[in-house]
C-alpha cells in the first residue's frame, strides 16, 4: 500500500471526474424527448444516444483497468479526462442524432479509461483502517450522481436547451484536469506482461453480446445484414466471452503470466457476490429511469425540471447519511446492510409501479424517492468496501476494472432489456398508437401526448418499472451469502514508494 501524506485533496480530484461520468451515465434520460424534438428523431434512435455511451463505456473496462496498473492511474485518468471533455464539447455542438452517437461513444471511451482509477487509487493510496471513509465518498459520489444527472438535466434543458447537458461538462472537465495535475501523486507502476490475446478476446466478446442485445428490438429479433442474425451476435458473443475464461485460465496456470481478468479473484465470494450485485444495481440505475421520465413528462406534463425534483429526495437522503455509513464499513457485517438495503430498493421500485397512473397525485412520488435514498445510501459504499477490502495493490487497476465492468455490463443490458421492454409494451398497450406497433412518434414525439392514449402509456411503464424491481430484488437475495469480514483490517504490505508513472 502507499501511504501518500494527503490522500484526501487527490481523492477529491478524483472525484470530480467520476462525478461527471456517473452524471452522463442518466442525465440524457431527463433530455430524451426534448432531443427527439430537436433533431427530429424517434424514441430507438434516442435512446442510442445513451446506449452508445453505455457501449463504449463498458467494452474496455477490463482493460484499462489493468492499464492503470501498467502505466499509472494518473495518467490515464487525465487521458481519459481530455477525451471526455472534448467529446463532451462535441456532442453540444452536434447537429444530427448520428453525430451525438458517435460523440456519446468517444466520451464513453474516455470514462472507461476514467473509471478504474478512482478505485484502484483507493486502495493503494489509503490505510486499510481509512478505506471505509473512502469508500463512503465513493460510494455516496456514484449514488448521488446517478440521481442528481436527472435533476441537472432537467434545469439545464429547461433553462439552455439540451445541447447544456454536455456543455456544463467543459469547465468542470478543465477544473477536474488541473485540480488532478496538483493534487493526484505519480504512484509506483507494475510491470505486467500485457495479455493483447485477452484483450481482443473481451473486447470482442462484450461487444458482440451487448450489440445484440441493444439492436435486439430495432431489427425484431431477425437478421442484421447479410446474413447474421441478432441471435447470431449475442450467442457469438457468448461463446467469444466463454473463450476469454478459458484464456485466461490458460494464461496464468500454462504461461504463468498475469491475465488480464485473475479469476483467482473469485475465489474470494465476498469479491464475487458484490460483483453480481453491483451488475444489478448497474442494471436497475439504467433501466429504471426511462419509464419513469418518460410517463412523468408525457402523462403528467411535467417540465424537464418538475419531473427531475420528484426524484431529488433520493440524492438528498443518500448525501445526508453517506458520512454515517462511512464510518460503519470497517466493522459493518454486509449480509445484514446491504441485503436489507437492495430490498428497500425493489421496494420504492414496486411503489413506483403501483403509482404510475393518471390519476395519482404528483407529490406521491417523492416517497418512493426517499426510500431509494435510503436505500442507495447502503449499497454504493458498502458493498464497494465488502468488494475491495482485500485487494492487494499490484491487482488494485485489475479488481476495480473488474468491478467497474460488471457494474457498466448491467448497464448497458438494464439499458437493452427496458427499452425492447417498453416497446414491447406499447405495443400491447397502444396497438392503433400514431406511427404504429406502439412506438411514440408525431405528437408522442414531442412530449405532448393525447388524452386518451395517457392510461394505456401509463400501463405499459409501470409494467416497464416492474423489471427494475425484480432486478435488485434477486440483488437481495444472492448478497444474503456475503460472509462477515475479519474484525480487523488485514495487515498492510511492504509500503510501496511514490515514483513516477
């Protein structure tokens, strides 16, 4: 571990980048309809605007996961910092929805090589006695900022226009840059023998798999092009992610080398389970927000802004109790904490569901709201602490990439299975919908939907929220098998010495 005399102001630095790649992750969804109204698009190729952001973000995790521990966190969080930033600056300046796409998936890579750090610096930077207050800020940031994207979205959509949602991204990504240059130390390297042939395998695999996934909807399950099949990608890709297991065993046990994914990790089932569930949490962020936003500003007439504060108990109550779940990780038993937590989530969830009508009155929603603050507030720390706990230093870029991509591939498929969810619905739901097959277009398109299509819209998301739900809920069930701790941190290794990257 090494010790650095002022972790905090680098982990704060630090910060500010995560903050703002977790914010982009859902402050699209709150813009959707005002993006469709824009640049005169549909609700399939809107939602790829998120789904190419998801894509890109998660495909390379592992890897630049093990690329921080190779050439520093430092310096691929500031790369991926710059990418982020002028991607970021692109996507506001984008004049088509293809364009915003392709810039959304530049700014997902630069994340990528953001994400990793954060954690790994973590764990080699603060004692283990340290972590939990670490994590907590940790935590507490991805919980806020997956809850505060909606509410940032909607003022700023409101006030400037969509295009703000990127452009806000452009000074804070300055000041995120310059306050790492200062703050963020050059930590001691590992030299690892890079796996390219583990690389190529996960990447293509992921891609493929979660490609299908995604354009499942749009080509109705059938054929893509020449031939290949949406069936065809995802079992490719299934089989291409068997093939990267397989390696990677072979790898560490035939080459004695070390792979790019150490599945000696999951010997630990405290570091698998958490990895399940942070998947599914990553599912349910993603998949719970579209059905919601969607109804509130097409049923209710909600503003972007309106829409975006009933969903601000959650972030108030999840920053308010983040300092007091800090200092319970040290000695905190997670198969207590956060089972109980990922429940009252399923359960604010369900409350949504059951709430989504016409006729329910608007300031209803904000009790769901805080129960999923509540509820966030035991997950995002904890079970990142339960996670890493006893990560050692040479595997920190390698455990947190792993960590980072499980959570991003929930994502992305809570991103793919609500959105061929909703049309599905809308399909039965509103049959003889203007466009056809369910799907909002005309007036639906531009937010104003009509009175008499409000109570079968409002069928189909709160079926839509119901996934979500059962998502956490089985969250809550497999983190049931966490084991408790030791009651002590485990002894620090030889300190390592700061050096240059």
């Amino acid at each position: 571990m090494e010790q650095i005399a002022r972790p905090w102001p680098a982990l704060w630095s630090l910060v500010i980048g995560f903050f703002m790649i977790l914010v982009d992750s859902t402050i699209v969804n709150v813009a959707n309809p005002k993006i469709m109204e824009g640049l005169n698009t549909d609700i399939n190729s809107v939602i790829w605007v998120t789904s190419a952001y998801l894509l890109s973000y998660a495909v390379p995790l592992l890897i630049t996961g093990r690329l921080g521990d190779r050439f520093g966190p430092r310096n691929l969080y500031l790369t991926g910092l710059a990418v982020f930033t002028l991607s970021s600056l692109w996507c506001g300046l984008s004049g088509d929805v293809g364009m915003l796409i392709a810039a959304r998936a530049v700014q997902g890579f630069g994340a990528a090589l953001m994400a990793p750090q954060t954690m790994a610096v973590i764990t080699r930077m603060f004692k283990p006695e340290e972590r939990g207050s670490a994590m907590a800020l940790w935590g507490a940031t991805a919980g806020v900022a997956t809850l505060v994207g909606p509410l940032l979205g909607g003022v700023l959509v409101d006030s400037l226009g969509w295009e703000w949602i990127f452009f806000v991204n452009v000074p804070v990504g300055i000041i995120g840059f310059l306050a790492a240059i200062r703050f963020v130390p050059k930590l001691q390297t590992h030299r690892h023998r890079f796996d390219w042939i583990g690389v190529l395998l996960s990447a293509v695999g992921m891609f493929l798999l979660v490609f299908g996934l995604q354009e499942g909807q749009s080509y109705n399950w059938g054929t893509v092009t020449g031939g290949i099949t949406v069936w065809g990608l995802i079992i490719a890709g299934v089989v291409v992610l068997a093939l990267f297991v397989a390696w990677q065993a072979l790898y560490q046990k035939r080459f004695k080398g070390e792979p790019l994914m150490p599945l000696d990790l999951f010997q630990d089932r405290n570091f698998s389970l958490a990895n399940l569930g942070i998947s599914l949490m990553g599912f349910t962020i993603a998949s719970m927000m579209l059905p919601l936003i969607f109804y509130i500003q097409m049923v209710r007439g909600l503003t972007p802004t309106e829409s975006a504060l009933l969903m601000a108990p959650t972030a108030v109550v999840s920053g308010a109790l983040a300092p007091l779940v800090g200092k319970w990780i040290p000695r905190m038993n997670p198969k207590v904490i956060i089972p109980v937590a990922f429940a009252l989530m399923s359960a604010s969830l369900f409350i949504y569901a059951s709430l989504t009508n016409p006729d329910t009155p608007v300031l209803m929603y904000l009790i769901p709201a805080a129960i999923m603050g509540v509820a966030s507030s035991g997950i995002w720390a904890p079970m990142s602490a339960t996670a890493l706990r006893d990560l050692p230093p040479r595997q920190a870029g390698a455990g947190s990439g792993i960590y980072n991509s499980t959570r991003q591939v929930g994502a992305v498929l809570g991103s793919a299975a609500i959105a061929a969810l909703i049309q599905a619905r809308l399909s039965v739901e509103l049959p003889h919908a203007p466009g056809g097959q369910g799907t909002p277009s005309g007036e639906m398109a531009t937010g104003v939907l009509p009175q008499f299509l409000h109570a079968g819209f409002s069928t189909a998301m709160s079926q839509a929220i119901i996934l979500p739900a059962c998502a956490v809920l089985i969250a809550a069930v497999a983190t049931l098998f966490f084991i408790r701790p030791t009651a002590t941190a485990p002894a620090a290794p030889k300190q390592e010495k700061v050096t240059t990257d």
